[in-house]
C-alpha cells in the first residue's frame, strides 16, 4: 500500500515538477531525482500533512481499501493453479516446513477440537460413529492381528526401556515400598 501511495503521490507531482524544472529548454530532472524530492516533500510537516488529508478523503478510501471478492478469487486461483498445488508439494515435503506448519496450527486445531466437543450435535454423531457395528468390528479385527500385536509389543518394550519411564517406576515402586513399611510397622506398634 505504501508504494501504491507513492506511486499516487508521484504521479500527482510529476507534472508539477517537471513543469518547474526547465528552464529555457535546459536539463530536465530524472526519475531519481524527481522521486527523491518527492520523499523530501513527504517528510516535511506540510507534506505529511497533506498525505493526512489525502487519506483522509473518503472516496479515495474507497478505492484503496481491497475488493474481498477479488482477493478471495485470487486467492483460489493462486492455490489451486498447477503452480500452487507444485508449490505445496515441495512445501509438505520439507519436514521443517511440516513442523512449523504443525505448530502455527496446534492452537487453532486444540481449540477447534474443543469447540467441538462441548458441541452436542457433533458429540451425538461422533458418539453414532463410534457405535457403528462395521467400525466397532473393524477396530476389534485390528486390534486382533497380528501386526498390530507386533507394533504394541514394540511400543512396550521401547516404554519400558526409556530411562524417563524407568526413573517414573523405580520412584512409584520405592514409594509403594515405603508405604507398606509404614504400614507394616503401624501395625506392630499397634498390636
């Protein structure tokens, strides 16, 4: 927007100024130099004035302010073009990419998902997904075979192997221990 204002702003002066910059016939200004008195003008207190005035004005508002349907469109075309749909695939190769993309979403997502269960229509249907004899036998089938026995005993063994998850039960199983200690010696003192 602001090189659009430039521009604008430019175009306005031009005239002016190459009006004001012959002299009997003599050298005329460059773009260069006419832009750089331009930008001198603007940071003036009466050029950024006038740039406030400018601005201001209602209809000139108007035609700033961007079409939503021509962005929507350009948009869409933009994503579904041969060139887009290229550009996300390259895009969704690269695990960088993937993993930023993941977490700039994380929070939409967890918020979404949230929206959605506190929904009781959605809850309804998804309950009525999760109730559907064809899924319930598909997960029970899954759940029996042989591969997914595989997987699970791999899952285990790699959990039970972490020195995160060993520390967690060495802690849980000397607590238990010291528990029962205390309690095996609250009840000799007892009796």
């Amino acid at each position: 927007m602001k090189i659009h204002l430039l521009h604008l702003l430019l175009l306005l002066t031009i005239p002016f100024i190459a009006s004001c910059s012959t002299v009997d016939g003599e050298s005329k200004t460059t773009y260069d130099e006419t832009k750089d008195m331009v930008v001198d003008i603007l940071k003036t207190d009466d050029g950024k004035n006038a740039l406030k005035e400018v601005l201001a004005d209602d209809e000139l508002k108007q035609e700033l302010v961007l079409d939503s349907a021509i962005v929507t469109q350009s948009i869409e075309e933009t994503l579904v073009s041969d060139q887009g749909k290229e550009f996300w695939k390259k895009s969704f190769e690269d695990p960088e990419f993937v993993k930023s993309f993941a977490e700039s979403m994380e929070d939409e997502n967890k918020n979404l998902l949230k929206t959605l269960m506190s929904d009781p229509e959605y809850r309804a249907m998804l309950i009525e997904v999760l109730k559907d004899p064809e899924l319930e036998k598909e997960v029970v089938d899954l759940l029996k075979s042989q591969e997914y026995r595989d997987h699970l005993k791999d899952v285990i063994t790699e959990t039970l192997e972490s020195p995160l998850y060993q520390a967690k039960i060495e802690e849980i199983l000397l607590k238990a221990a010291s528990e029962k200690t205390e309690s095996e010696e609250g009840d000799d003192s007892g009796t």
